[in-house]
C-alpha cells in the first residue's frame, strides 16, 4: 500500500521541516537578544521573561485542553487538527525545563519571596501556600501532571494508528472527562502562582477560568495558523474543509467573546466593590500610560476581531481567517504583558508608568522560536492526522482519492 | 453527506419503525384528546391548582398587610423572594441553551427535547417573575421600575443592577416567548388541520396564522427561527450575570467575588437541566414517549449536569480557598461561618446535593438508570436552592457590625407563597402537555429517515 506510506510519512511535508528551520532561526535570534538583555538589565529581562514564558505556556495548555475536548465532544472540527494539538501538548516538558529561569529569579518576581516579605501581616498570613518550597513542588507537580497527560493521551492517539481507532478511543475518553477536570484545577493554581502572587496582596476569583480561556484562545489562534499553512500536505489537503474552517472561527469567536466577558465581569465587579485590597490593580492600568493598552485590548482584542469574526465570509475564507488568528495571536501578547508588567514594574527604576523596552520581546521571540522548533519535530515524526479515523477515509474517498 | 461514524453516538436519537405518520399521530391524538391522558395528568393538574390556590391566599395576605408577613428583617432583608427569584430564573436557563445554543450547534438531540423545555423556560420565568413583584409589595406600581419620564421626576438608579435586571429578564421572557411560538406555528397548524372539533379547530386556526406550509412559509420560518435562535444566545449568558451582579457588585462578603458571573451561569444551566430530566422522565414514561425522547437524550442531559456541576462544584471550592488566600478577616469569617456557623447544615447539604450526588454522573450505569437519575435531578433542584439560600442568608445574616447579627427564619407565607410558585409552574405546564404538540412534530420527522425499520 504505497497509499498507506505515503500518509504514514505525511509529518515529512517540507512546510513541517522549515518551520522548523525557522523555528531554529527564530530561537537563536531571540536567545541572543536575551543574552544581550540579561546583560542590559537583568531585572527587566527576567520580568520580560515572566512574559514570553507564559505566553507560550498558554499554548501548550490550550493544546492539550483542546485535545481533551475533542476526545469527548468528537466534533468534525477537532480530527483534522488534532495532531497539532497533540504536538502542541508535548511540548509541556520543554516548558518544564524553561521554567527554571523564572524559579531563579523567584525573589524578583514574586515579592512573597524577597527578604522580610514576611513583616507584611497579609504575606505572613499567606505564607502556608506562598512560601518557595512549596510553590516549587507546585510546579513540579504541575508539569508532572500536565506532562504525564499529554504523553498518555499522545501516545495511545499514536498507537491507534496501527491499532485502529477503537478500544483506544475508550482508553482516550475516559483520560479526558477527569483530566479536563484537572487541567482546570492546576491551571487555576498555576495561573494564581505564576501571575496573581507577584501582587501578593491582590486576588480575583474568575483567575483561573480567566487563564483557562485565554489558553483555549490562543492555542485556537495558533491551530488556525498551522491548519492555513499545512492546508496542501495530503491528507490535510483532502480533510480540511472549508466547513473545517469556519468551525474553528466559529470557535476562536466564542473564545474571544468568553475573554471579553470574563474580562469585563472582573473590571465591573471590582471597579464596582473599589476595596483597598482589589481596587489598586485596576488603578495601576487606567493611569500612567497604561490607560492607552487597556483601551486598545477593548478595541483591538474584543471590538474589532469580533465584529470581523462574526460574519461567516471570514471564518469560511481560510486566508482571511488566517489574519485574524495571527492578529489575536499578537494580542494575546499585549493582554499577558498589560496582566503582568504593570504589577511586575510598578516598583522598578522607572516607576508605574507604561515605559516599554526592546528587551520585553527578547525572551518572546527566544521561547517561541524554541517552542516552534519542538512543536515542528513533534509534528514531523508521525502522520498529519490520526490514520484510522473513519472520518479521514471518508474524506479521501470522497474527493475521489487513491489515484 | 457524511453519516456520523462517531462511536461516542451509540443510542439513536428515534425509536424504531417511525414514520412521518406516525410521528404526526402519536403527538397530535395527545393534544386532540384521542390518546386520553394518564392519570397521572389529572393528579399532577389538581396538584398543581391546589399548590397555586396556597399561592393566591398568600399572596392575598401579603398585600393586606405588607412584607413584614415574610420572615424578612435587617440585616437579612433579602430572603425567600431573591431566593425564589433566582432558584426560578435559572431553571429556565437550559430550555433557551437547548433550543438556542444547541441548534446552532447542530446537536441533534436538541430536537424532540426543545418545545417543552422551552415552554418549561417561559414558565419558570413567570414565577421567577411573582418573586419581585411581590416584594415591591405594592405590585400595582411595579411600572416605576421602568425609566419613563415622569412628573416625579423619579429615575431608577441606573448603576444599580436591580434595574439592570429589569431589562435583562423583560428581554428574556419576549424573546423566549417569541422563539417559543415561532416554532410552534408548524405544529398548530397541523392541529388545527387534524382537528375534528368546531372550538378546537378555530383556537388553532387562531393561533396558527394562516401558515399554509408553502415553500415560501418554509423559507421565511427557517430565517426567522435561526435569527431568533442568534438573538436568545446572548441571553443564555446575559440574563444570570446580571442576576449574578446583584450580589457580585456589593462589598458583602460571599457576594463580592469576580467569579460569580459564570459561576452563576454555570449553575443555571445546572439547575435548568436537572429540571428538564425532572419533567422528561415522567413525561415520556406516562404518555409512551420512549420512542422519541430516547435514551441518548436523557445521557446527554445528564452529562451536561455533570459539567456544569463540575464548574458549580469548582465554584465553591474556589470561594473557600480565595477566602482564605485573601486574608481579609471578613473574607475569612464568612466561609468559616458558612461551614461552621448557624446555617451550616444548610452548607453541608448543599456540597452533598451539588458536588458530591452529581459525581455518580460520570458512571454510565447510573446515566442508564432512570429511576436513579429521576432521583438525581431531584437532588440537584434542592441543591440548586439551598445554594441561593446559603449565598443569600449566611452572607447577610452576620453583618459587619456584630451588634446587628440576627437569625433570619421563613415563616409560614414565605413557603405557601413559594410552593404556591410551584404550583403555578405544574399548572401551566400540564396544561401544556395536553394543549398544545409538546414536542416539535415537524422537527421530529427530520430524524424519521435514521429511524431503524425491525
């Protein structure tokens, strides 16, 4: 069955292999950017840092989200990409290891961890789950975890290929009701560590859902960019539909209106309430500068794409849908950055005040070209798509395949 | 076409051997008094009146004498009338997903389920709707909550989500009624040409607007109905965050929490299905309706109830370690005292009825056992409730001022006046289920062709 070869190697295709070059490129060019930061200012790098390393992290969780919803939902959607996502989950331990910096440079970052932290009464009260021993067996426990389910749900998706879809399929649902469950669970743990404890004293309670679906958004941007690109490597090129199309905008729309709401729910009820403990956090961001990126997340990450999103002419014309994707993947940068430094520079040298750098995409652009590296040798070692998916028979017969 | 090959659809969504005759049958001689109603219809019609009759005597003495009637007092001067209020709004919340979100999903096993979950959304919204009016105390000028311009020169406190609430559950209860109808028009159509009655006939002739089924009615219905279902999405999400920003955009603790929005959601669509498999299981066991609410759809429903438990579940869970992480003392005291407190029984319940019971969901075993899942659903309606109470109640009856603590207990006209509501809701919906096609004929006889000829 030469047929049967030629899919099984369909991870060869030359746009897999240079993305991967350019991943390459990208990493090194970025690496050295970090090194010239690191040495620029070391304080800001590590806080860029923070930055790039969760923007990242967010795509490999909304990578393995994703493969879990569509384990139990089974839509028509999910089978064409689902090794996207699949390659986008293994790369959890490459984010493992790149969260060594970040546990480095932990008494920068998190104030909790700095020295006489703990004269501050609310950080002393917080001190049985904000101390660094614990929070580093948080984070180990983290990867172990979202590691271990994505090689579990990676490796028996590959074994279906030469075992057939079934029994596996049960072995692939019943991992993803529990482990959607806990993906909620440490992403809203992790999401409390890693972004709302370097202002100790502040806390929101839609966080972690917060995060939950900026993850499923930005790794639904990042999946539409890979399907557009990978859109003539058979067998993409016969099970890709249009319908496929329009079903991923439909869904990178919902994501981006549940960002928008969970956003705006959290801005009204504290805005609101205005308590000393919640109000500064928001007046960090509507002062300084910073009013001018809240402004443009209203405009450019809800207003705008949503509008463009909504009509059903964007969402079935791939190359049109493709601008948005990478348009919402840019602003999912400045949504983490406007989370996070302003809370992370508030103290620093140059005050609250919104003072860009060209070190803040240093670590950017280093993580990211190393996570598309990984990502692209993921995809390149098996099949483009799952092999015995009925559905991937029915879409190469029925354009008339094997020729 | 591509047919479904997924293994994860194993039940079939219609019974075997149906026709679109005898689709059209079995829900019309329903309706037209040829298949004569169970007497569990009679029973539940009698309930039902005697229920609502409490609910009229209540009502009665509450407007002669005034809300003091209720057990309600400072410092917990929201009581049973929020409570209701909200415990009733969301039970509608899973007829609008069904009929709204799951259409345009293209789910379909929304078919068949719709009509009467809708119908159950519009009337869940009516008593939901009593709770305030009753509360204002003086219902007849329930209107001043309206911004009109007046000689008083009176506005509601637009920053207020009370009057947000206003707006939201009046769109709600057009556009559901809107959506309900329109895809009614179908059906009492073929109701009015299949019956035999001179009254009968004329009612749905009424009601039927002169639809003749042309392809140009068919065309017109489709869009209307998709726009419809477009419109009531929104809805689904609106209407419970504004309820839930009632409590979210105060300073009291248990009420003040970002996450309140979806969590509110969440548990409305929770509490909403549960109703559903409350009302479908009796239903399609007593009128023989197996055939056409099968197995697949009561699985689906349960499963959605674990799901959204799971995020209500997730809620309290939250709620009890952001208490604690905020270290704010009276963040702190609140969930101590909601576990260990005066009303902690009714906390203890409430994890019992909403995050443990639904746990059995995940067992297919138990999703298959209809008396079980009857059971259930039962559970997660008085979960439901003892949810808003304890939000309600634990929150407002230790204030911040300890000389102001109190107990607050429903008297005797809070619960005739609540389980009068409930009366309500039995009467309009048995009259629903006699009266008109309570489930979708026209949309039914979609699924025919899966339909396994034996």
């Amino acid at each position: 069955m030469a047929d049967h070869q030629e899919l099984a190697n369909s991870g060869q295709a030359p746009e897999v292999a240079s993305l991967q070059t350019r991943g390459m490129i990208l990493g090194g060019i970025g690496l050295a950017l970090c090194a010239a930061g690191y040495m620029a200012d070391s304080a800001r790098f590590f806080e860029a840092y923070l930055v790039g390393y969760l923007y990242w992290l967010a795509i490999s969780l909304g990578c393995l989200g994703w493969t879990m919803i569509h384990h139990l939902t089974d839509g028509n959607w999910g089978f064409p990409v689902r090794r996207v996502w699949e390659s986008g989950a293994r790369t959890i331990w490459l984010m493992a290891l790149l969260f060594i910096p970040i546990l480095l440079a932990g008494d920068h970052l998190f104030p909790w961890m700095a020295e006489g932290a703990l004269e501050d009464h609310i950080i002393a009260g917080k001190a049985g789950y904000l101390n660094t021993t614990f929070f580093s067996i948080r984070a180990l426990l983290y990867f172990v975890i979202w590691g271990g389910m994505a090689l579990i749900l990676t490796s028996t998706s590959y074994k279906q290929d030469s075992e057939g879809p079934e029994p596996l399929g049960v072995r692939l649902r019943l991992t993803s009701g529990p482990g959607l469950l806990i993906m909620a669970i440490t992403v809203t743990f992790s999401a409390t560590d890693w972004a709302m404890s370097i202002d100790p004293h502040w806390f929101s309670t839609i966080w972690g859902f917060l995060f939950a679906a900026s993850d499923l958004l930005a790794a639904m941007a990042f999946t539409i960019c890979i399907a557009k690109m990978l859109e003539h490597c058979p067998p993409l090129n016969k099970a890709l539909t249009t319908d496929t199309f329009h079903d991923l905008g439909n869904l990178l729309m919902a994501f981006t209106m549940l960002w928008a709401y969970m956003s705006f729910s959290q801005f009204l009820i504290i805005w609101s309430g205005n308590t000393q403990e919640e109000a500064p956090w928001y007046l960090l961001r509507m002062d300084n500068g910073w009013i001018i990126i809240s402004v443009i997340l209203i405009v450019f990450h809800f207003m705008i794409p949503f509008t463009v999103l909504l009509t059903r002419k964007t969402k079935r014309a791939a190359n049109v849908l493709v601008k948005v994707a990478i348009f919402m993947l840019m602003m999912r940068f400045i949504d983490l950055y406007w989370l996070t430094m302003p809370t992370l520079t508030a103290h620093g040298e140059h005050g609250a005040g919104f003072h860009p750098s060209w070190i803040d995409i240093a670590p950017w652009l280093g993580v990211g070209g190393l996570w598309l590296f990984f990502f692209s040798m993921q995809l390149r070692e098996r099949p483009l798509t799952p092999l015995t998916d009925p559905r991937l028979q029915q879409a190469l017969e029925g354009t008339g395949g094997h020729h | 076409m591509a047919t479904n090959v997924s293994p994860l659809q194993s039940e079939p969504v219609i019974g075997p051997n149906q026709t679109y005759g005898s689709v059209t049958d079995k829900i019309a001689n329903i309706c037209l008094g040829k298949q004569a109603p169970p007497v569990f219809w009679y029973i539940g019609l009698l309930t039902g009146l005697a229920l609502m009759g409490g609910l009229g005597h209540g009502a009665l003495w509450l407007f002669l004498n005034g809300v003091g009637v209720w057990g309600l007092n400072i410092p917990v001067g929201w009581g049973f009338a929020i409570i209701n209020f909200v415990w009733w709004i969301g039970i509608g919340h899973a007829g609008t997903l069904i009929s709204a979100i799951l259409l345009l999903f293209r789910q379909d096993w929304r078919t068949s389920i719709n009509r009467f979950a809708e119908a159950m959304t519009l009337f869940a919204v009516s008593c939901a709707g009593l709770f305030p009016l009753l509360h204002v105390g003086r219902p007849w000028l329930a209107f001043w909550l309206m911004p009109y311009p007046n000689t008083m020169n009176v506005w509601p406190q637009f920053r207020s989500p009370l009057v947000w609430d206003v707006f939201a559950v009046s769109t709600y209860a057009t556009v559901s009624a809107l959506f309900w109808y329109t895809g009614l028009i179908p059906d009492l159509a073929t109701m009015r040409d299949r019956a035999t009655g001179k009254v009968a006939k004329t009612i749905y002739g009424i009601f039927a607007l002169g639809w003749r089924g042309s392809a140009r009615h068919w065309e017109r219905y489709e869009i209307a109905y998709l726009m419809l279902a477009g419109l009531s999405t929104p809805l689904v999400v609106s209407v419970h965050t504004v309820v839930s920003f009632d409590f979210a955009v105060s300073v009291i603790p248990g009420w003040h929490a970002t996450l309140f929005p979806p969590y509110f959601v969440a548990g409305a669509i929770y509490s909403g299905f549960a109703m559903v498999l409350t009302l479908a299981i009796p239903v399609r066991y007593f009128w023989g309706l197996e055939d056409f609410i099968t197995m697949r759809h009561i699985d689906a429903m349960a499963k959605v109830t674990l799901a959204t438990g799971l995020v209500v579940f997730y809620g309290y869970m939250m709620e009890v370690f952001f208490g604690w992480y905020s270290q704010n003392e009276y963040e702190q005291f609140m969930i101590l005292n909601r576990m260990s407190g005066p009303y902690a029984p009714m906390y203890w319940m409430l994890i019992f009825c909403n995050g443990l019971t639904p746990q059995l969901l995940w067992f297919k075993k138990v999703r298959f056992n209809i008396p079980f899942l009857f059971v259930i659903s039962l559970i997660v309606n008085v979960g439901m409730w003892l949810e808003r109470f304890v939000i309600v109640v634990t929150s407002l009856h230790r204030d911040f001022l300890p000389s102001s603590w109190d107990m607050y207990y429903p008297t005797f006209w809070d619960w005739i006046i609540y389980i009068g509501s409930i009366g309500q809701f039995l009467v309009f919906f048995f009259l629903f289920l006699r009266f008109v096609p309570m489930i979708a004929i026209f949309e039914v006889k979609h699924l025919v062709p899966l339909s396994k000829k034996a």
